[in-house]
C-alpha cells in the first residue's frame, strides 16, 4: 500500500514537473521585439546604453587626428567589444547579474547616487576591456606591425558588417512574420503569384515616390536634380520587377498554400522596403550632397535597427532552445558588443578613407548600402524557399504515416489472440464444475472480454 502511494506521489511530482517546465518553456517562446526594447531601455542598463554613445563618440574623434591614436582607438573598441562579449556570458551568475546593473538609488542624493551606481556597472566590463586592451599593447610591442594593420582590419570589417545587417534583418523580420499562426497555415489555394506581385510593386512604388519627392523638394528645382530622383523611382521599380521575373516559379510553389502565401507577401513587400531605402542612401550619396553629421546619425540610427534585430534573432533562437548563451537577460550586453564593434568599423572607415583615399567617406558608405540591399536580394529566394520547407513538414500525407506496416501487425496480434479464443470456447461447455469456476473467476473473464474486443 505504501509503495502505492510512493508511486503516485512520483508520479504526481513528475507531473508538475513537466506542467513547470512546459510553461517555462511557453515563457521563454514569448520573448519578442517588444520585450527586448523594454530590456534595451531599462533604467538599470541604461549606463551602459549612455557609455556607448560616449565613448563611441570619443574614439571616433581620437581616431581622426593622428595615426597613433588610430591604433590606440582602434585597440579600444576592440577590446571594449570583447569585454562586454565577456560581460554577456558571465551573466548567467547572479554575482556578475546584479554588479552590472544599477539599483537602490539613493531618493535623496539621486544624481551622486546614480553615478556611483553607475560606476559600479560599469566596473566589470571596463576591467575585462582593460585587460584585453594590455594583451594588444603587450602584441604591438613585440609585432609592430599589428599596430598599423588593425585599423584597417578593423575598416575591412565595415564590409562584412554591411552583410551582416541584410543576414540580421532577414533572421528578425522572417521569424517574426512566420511566428504567426496564419503564415503556417498549410491549406492550399489558388490563384498564382498576383497578389505577390502586387504589394510588392505597390509598396515598392510608394516608399519609392516619398523617397523622391522629399529630397527633390516635391521634384522642384533644377532638371538634373528632378531627374536624378526620376531615375531613381524608375530603376527601384525595374529591380523589382526584375526580381518578381527572376522567382515566378518560386513564388508559384511557395503561393500554393494560404500560409506560404500570406509568408511571400509580407516579407517581400518589408524586405523590398529595405532594400529601397539602402539604394535611397546609395543614391543620395552618389548623386546628392551630404552632410556629414546627417550621415552619422542615419549610420547609428541603422546600426541600433541592425544591432535590434540581430540580438532578438539570437536570443530568441537560443531560448526557444534552451540556450544559455543568448538570453533574455543578457541580450542587451550582447547588443554592447555588436555596437562597440560596429562604430569601430565607421570610426577606422572613416579615417582609412581620409588617410589612404579621396577622403571620400560618402562613397564608402554608399558602397556599404549598396553591399547590405544586394545581400537582402540575394537571401530573398531563401527566405522563401525555408518556410516553404517549413509549412511541407507540418503537412501529413498518407505515405508519411507508414500505413502499409499498420495492418501486418494487427493481423499479427489478431491470429494470436483468435486462436486463445478457439481453445476457451472449446474448454468452456465442458463440465458444470468447469462452468461454475469460470463464473468465480472474474479475472478470467475480463481477459477474455478483452481478447474478444481486440478481434473484433
């Protein structure tokens, strides 16, 4: 009896267990842009957010005016990035958890408070960046050479960043638009790549006329400059046609069932957007004249969408795994890295381009626009082509469910049974004596209730 009640309450501790984990897991599933902003914006990390633009805005300065302090800015953002990498896995500790994060402000003495506990935060990161920074100076000193390649390698990086944010963009938006329950919806339909090719040209068409007709001043002004953005409607139409023509049998398969079609829609009319913006500033650069304060801030205004969309990729893929590298609660120190990382590229871009070029920095950021919307056209047909795979698994054909194999085991198990049968029905009218032990034996009788309605 008491082995009885062992057994279920284990069985009952099992159960609540697994309820447990199972809305852990639901928990850990939920987490979505909006909660990563809220993360991002957390009074308790915002230090953090404020020493990346001032730093940032420092080394940027530092790294103009000679080239020793190139190096030394170069080294800078090096290991300011690899710190907060560090910072982002030690995390997982409460120690290291609650050390980098701002609490208990003291009501009375808000402000000194406020950078003691700031100071704090910033502790850790800064120690860890320390001693990275020594292990550099330590390299320099014994291989000069390193010195005067890392800004440029550091520049080198600015291309492979500009990859980097078409691969971010399509991880974050593809998986938010395939997170609905309408994207997965594997019925078929009918009516072919119309609808597609719609809202694709329409969205593309729209943002591309606003585009126009604000930096050409409602299409005022001289003809070259009217034209110029003319052109530039023109030929964002053109891409988009091109590559409506390039994947029409892609789009026909993915279209063939109401979720891959609602998935193709959205995504090429969101994707086609960026892709209109990044050859918007491409062509501003080439055919326009820009400020260079009004580049920056459209780089960091790129950078903290790029820097977004990467993080949440990340972190929600390692959650919905159960990852602990990429996490809810580390995902902003993550975002640190990537943007310590990231204005080093535009800081050593800058002043290679100042140094060993025209000094054209425009060019090169045009360039990099142009690298970053050839990247979103190119993993456009991949995009389409995965979600497409995806809806095909949740699809159940009479093949897939292995129906031949069902009935050799049920004729198996039937001839088995039928033959216990024929023996009882042959045993049973035997005696009275018989017949009276058959109708003491309950359990006897059950059993043979269920071999009778396992052949039936």
């Amino acid at each position: 009896m008491s082995d009885d009640i062992n057994d279920d309450s284990t069985l009952n501790q099992i159960g609540n267990d697994t309820e447990k984990e199972h809305v852990e897991i639901e928990e850990l599933q939920t987490f979505g842009l909006r909660q990563l902003f809220a993360t991002m914006i957390d009074l308790k990390t915002l230090p953090h957010i404020l020493l990346l633009l001032v730093l940032s805005s420092l080394l940027y300065g530092f790294a103009q005016t000679s080239d020793t302090m190139a190096t030394y800015s170069s080294i800078a953002f090096l290991s300011l990035a690899g710190g907060y990498v560090l910072t982002a896995t030690g995390t997982r500790w409460e120690s290291v958890y609650k050390l980098v994060r701002v609490s208990e402000i003291n009501s009375e003495s808000w402000f000194k408070s406020l950078v003691l506990r700031s100071l704090r935060a910033w502790s850790l990161p800064l120690i860890l960046s320390g001693i990275i920074a020594t292990g550099f100076f330590f390299l320099i000193k014994e291989y000069e050479f390193i010195g005067e390649w890392l800004p440029l390698s550091l520049a080198s990086l600015f291309l492979i960043w500009s990859i980097g944010q078409g691969m971010s963009f399509r991880s974050g938006t593809a998986t938010w638009i395939a997170g609905s329950q309408k994207s997965l919806d594997d019925n078929s339909r009918s009516g072919g790549i119309a609808a597609i090719a719609f809202w694709q040209l329409f969205a593309v068409s729209t943002v591309a006329i606003l585009i126009g007709y604000w930096f050409s001043n409602g299409f005022t002004g001289e003809f070259s400059e009217k034209a110029g953005w003319i052109g530039f409607i023109i030929i964002s139409i053109g891409i988009q046609i091109g590559i409506i023509y390039w994947l029409s049998e892609l789009l026909q398969d993915v279209s063939s069932t109401k979720g891959g079609a609602r998935f193709a829609i959205l995504w090429s009319m969101i994707s086609q957007i960026f892709v209109t913006w990044h050859f918007a500033s491409a062509w501003r650069r080439f055919v326009g004249e820009t400020s260079v304060s009004a580049m920056i801030i459209e780089e960091l205004f790129l950078m903290a969408i790029t820097v977004l969309l990467a993080i949440w990729a990340l972190a929600s893929r390692s959650i919905s795994r159960g990852g602990k590298l990429f996490t809810s609660d580390n995902a902003l120190f993550w975002g640190l890295a990537f943007g310590f990382g990231y204005s080093g590229s535009i800081a050593m871009i800058t002043y290679v381009t100042s140094t060993f070029g025209d000094g054209n920095l425009a060019i090169t950021m045009a360039i990099g626009h142009l690298v970053t919307a050839a990247t979103i056209v190119w993993i456009h047909p991949m995009t389409l082509n995965r979600h497409a795979s995806q809806i095909s698994k949740l699809v159940k054909t009479p093949e897939s469910e292995n129906i031949e194999d069902i009935p050799d085991t049920i004729v198996e198990h039937t001839e088995d049974v039928s033959d216990e049968v024929a023996t009882i029905e042959v045993d049973l009218p035997a005696t009275e004596h018989d017949i009276e032990e058959s109708v003491e034996s309950p359990t006897n009788d059950s059993e043979d209730d269920d071999d009778i309605e396992l052949v039936e």
